[in-house]
C-alpha cells in the first residue's frame, strides 16, 4: 500500500498530466462547456488563495516574510519538495520570469510531525526556479499546521 507522500506525488503527477493535456487538446465543440474558474490559472477546482483549503493570498505571504508570520499562526518548519511541475500558463495570461510551479511538499514540524501539501509559486527568474523547485530540495517555510494549505517558502532562512 502507498504511503501518504507517495499518493501525493502520484496526485501532483497527475495533475500534471491532465493539465497538459487540457491545454493541449482541442477546443470542444460543445456550445455549454463551463468556463475555467477565474483566479486559478489551469486547475479550475482549485480553490483560490485565501478561501478555505485555497492557501495563503500573496499579501499573507508578504505579510509572513515580513515579520508578520506569529500574527497568520505561521511557525518556521522544513519541507522536502516531492514533486514539482511547471504551470502552463495560458498566452495573454501574465507570469512571472521564472515561471509559475506546482510543488507538492512533505512538511516537516519543529514536534516531530508532518504532513503532505501542495502550494503554488512563481518566480522571479529561471535561475531561482531551477534551484528550489527541484524534487528532493529541502526548503525552510512558515506553515499553519492547524490549516495545511497555508505555506510559504521563508526566503530569510533560504540557502
């Protein structure tokens, strides 16, 4: 039976997987398709950053790199990437330099704890993508481990 990490790995993986192959398939033909839901570029049931499961909002993530962390429950944890995949991001559609990346995590807590999540991040250049999400890669975050979902990459204590 898989583990836990192994399951979301696999999940990430296919969540890849079906993302290329929306963006790469034709249009249907079908007049009553549901648009894609606003806010979440190529995972239409992802709830969005700040709603219940949908993560931190990027003003919480500058607010918890700036200090502010013990104020949104966040507390300094490490977390291994398991897995990490490149959003396609639609033409017309703004994106950071680097990229934007799907990184599933396996969270490791200060009590000896941990759990799998999975967040979203772009990035400023290619360089900086390339050198965190990369499968294996340990990174320092601030996390909620009352709600799993809320993660940030704590780029004070990034190597």
């Amino acid at each position: 039976m898989p583990t836990n990490r192994e399951l979301a790995k696999q999940y990430s993986q296919h969540e890849a997987e079906q993302l290329a192959a929306q963006l790469g398939s034709a249009p249907q033909a079908s007049s009553t398709a549901a648009a894609p839901a606003a806010g979440v570029v190529g995972d239409a049931h992802r709830p969005v950053p700040g709603a219940s499961a949908g993560g931190l909002t990027p003003e919480q993530a500058a607010a918890a790199l700036s200090g502010g962390a013990a104020g949104l429950g966040l507390q300094p944890a490490t977390a291994r990437v398991l897995a990490a995949h490149e959003v396609a991001v639609p033409q017309g559609t703004p994106n950071a330099p680097g990229g934007t990346f799907d990184l599933t995590l396996d969270v490791s807590l200060s009590a000896g704890a941990g759990y799998s999540t999975r967040m979203r991040v772009s990035f400023s250049t290619p360089e900086k993508a390339a050198a965190i999400a990369r499968v294996g890669r340990d990174l320092p975050v601030l996390v909620n481990p009352s709600a799993p979902d809320q993660v940030a990459i704590d780029t004070a204590r990034l190597i």
